[in-house]
C-alpha cells in the first residue's frame, strides 16, 4: 500500500516519534510510507496549511491516509485526502468537551475510521465504531541496558537512587504536583527525582535503565508509551490508574497501579525500591511490538478501503 501521514512537525525534533515510529514499522512490512508535516501551532497555525496540503495531495496519489491526532485530521479532511482514518490520542479526548463535539462532526462528515489508542478512550469518545489499536513499541531500542552504562549516558549520580517523573513537569495534565508531594514523603537523601525534558526518543531507554522506578502520576492518558516503553526495559513502576495502565503494568511483579493519593505513591514506590532486581515487564508486554500493531494497522487500512 502507498500510506500518507499527516501530522504535527512542530515539536523541537519535528515529526513526533510516535508517528516516525509508527510509519517505520509499516515500511518493515513492505509498504510505503510518506509523511506531510503541519506547520504552525494552534488551530490558525493548522487551517494553514488546507492548500498545503491539497496541493500536495493533488501532486501525489495514496492508497490511504491516515492523520495523527484530531486537528490534523481535519485539516486532511477540509484538504479533500479520501479515504481518511484519523488516529486519536488521549489529549484529543480527554481535554475538551468542545473538541470531543467537533470530533463526532468531522467523523460523521469526513473520517472513513478512527483509532483510539485503549477501551477507555473509546469509550469516552462514545464512537461505537472506533477500532482500538495501542501505539507499538520497538523492542530493539527499547531494553534492558546495564545501569552503569545509562548513567554515564544521563549523566545522573551514580551514588543516588533515581525516580524518573515520566513527563515534562511543566505539562499540567501531567501532574507533577502529586508526583512531588509522593517524593517528598520518602524523606530520604538518596533519592533523586527526574524528569523527561527535550529528551530525543532513542535516548530514552538509557533514562528508563537509569532510575530506580518510573513514575507516573497525569491526570489522564490514553495508552502512555512512556509505560510502555520503560516495560520493554524491565523498569520498576509506579503509576495512578489512568488509560490502558492497569492492563499493561499490573500483572507484573515490581509495577505498581495506584490512585491519586500522594501516601499511596510514595508507599509503593518504597515496595518497589526493596525490589533488588529488574521486572519481567517486557515479557508481559510482547503484543505490543511495534511489527504486531503495525500488522493490526494495515488490518484497518485494508477494512477501509475494501
């Protein structure tokens, strides 16, 4: 199949990783992957780019498109790219009631499909017909690593116990608050909490295999690869129960689901600090490789276009 991505090119190393992963892993397959990059942040810097877009479009012939996140898909929409499927992440959904409206508009007017990245976003959007597909993740980047060797890559102190804040403290919806006041409670000066800021994607693993427990603590999530990521490398975690967590993290020994309770977190995240070895997380995880959703992808684009 010949597949156009459209999606944002506005983070600080362009195309997000999820989508540049994502496109990698159907090119795996045989398949050829084009991407289109949005310039231009909030929705006037998106509507743009409709000539853009349609120009491009009337240059080039694809089998199907598929925009990442709800604004991209619209401006493919209102740029005329058929058959279009639309992937939706946790922030289209969880963070505006507004935007959860204009979404079932554009899907009853434009979408040919919609993936949803857990059950919990599809049924927060309420479209019956949304297929769930997780984002995957690439096994041969992300694993377990010797410790010494990501610390000398993070540069962290090798003589402290790191726990890894799974996001950028500055992102509300990642509630860094709780995760603080969690930390504060284990009042021990071996300890050192981090963050994930401006990290490139292929450097993450070092970070995962540096600290001690990942730590997630959001508001809300969708299907977070950042959990996913850290199970790939036998990762000890502790995470509130947002998203698709629960079903990726609790059945292994070491992982850790919570509520939003700060005594709760720092609780759990002392179980999994006496843990003196790595999980078995990656083995649990194997049906997320990124070769097996890129598989259930195609499965889409084939069902859309038959």
């Amino acid at each position: 199949m010949n597949i156009l991505f459209v999606s944002s090119g506005n983070s600080k190393n362009g195309i997000s990783s999820l989508t540049k992963n994502q496109g990698a892993s159907i090119r795996k397959l045989g398949h050829e992957v084009t991407f289109f990059t949005i310039k231009g942040k909030g929705i006037k810097g998106y509507f743009r780019n409709i000539f853009r877009l349609k120009k491009f479009l009337k240059k080039n012939q694809f089998d199907i498109v598929h925009a990442h996140y709800s604004l991209s898909g619209m401006v493919a929409s209102l740029a005329g790219a058929k058959p279009l499927v639309v992937s939706l992440m946790g922030s289209d959904i969880k963070a505006s009631v507004v935007l959860k409206y204009i979404i079932k508009v554009f899907n009853t007017l434009f979408w040919k499909a919609i993936i949803v990245k857990s059950h919990d976003m599809k049924e927060d959007a309420a479209i019956r017909k949304a297929y769930v597909v997780p984002n995957g993740v690439d096994f041969d980047t992300f694993k377990p690593i010797e410790r010494s060797e990501s610390l000398a890559i993070t540069g962290w102190n090798p003589n402290k116990k790191h726990i890894l804040f799974a996001a950028n403290s500055n992102r509300h919806e990642k509630n860094f608050k709780l995760a603080k006041a969690a930390f504060d409670l284990l009042d021990n000066d071996l300890f050192e909490l981090q963050e994930l800021v401006d990290i490139p994607n292929e450097k993450m693993r070092y970070y995962f295999n540096a600290s001690e427990v990942v730590l997630l603590t959001s508001l809300w999530e969708g299907s977070p690869n950042v959990i996913k990521e850290a199970m790939a490398c036998n990762c000890k975690i502790v995470a509130v129960d947002v998203g698709d967590i629960r079903k990726v993290i609790s059945e292994t020994k070491g992982c850790f689901v919570t509520d939003f309770d700060a005594n709760e977190i720092s609780e759990k995240i002392k179980q999994a600090m006496a843990i003196h070895h790595k999980t078995k997380g990656r083995s649990h995880i194997t049906y997320l490789d990124s070769t097996t959703i890129a598989h259930k992808l195609i499965e889409v684009y084939k069902t859309t276009t038959a």
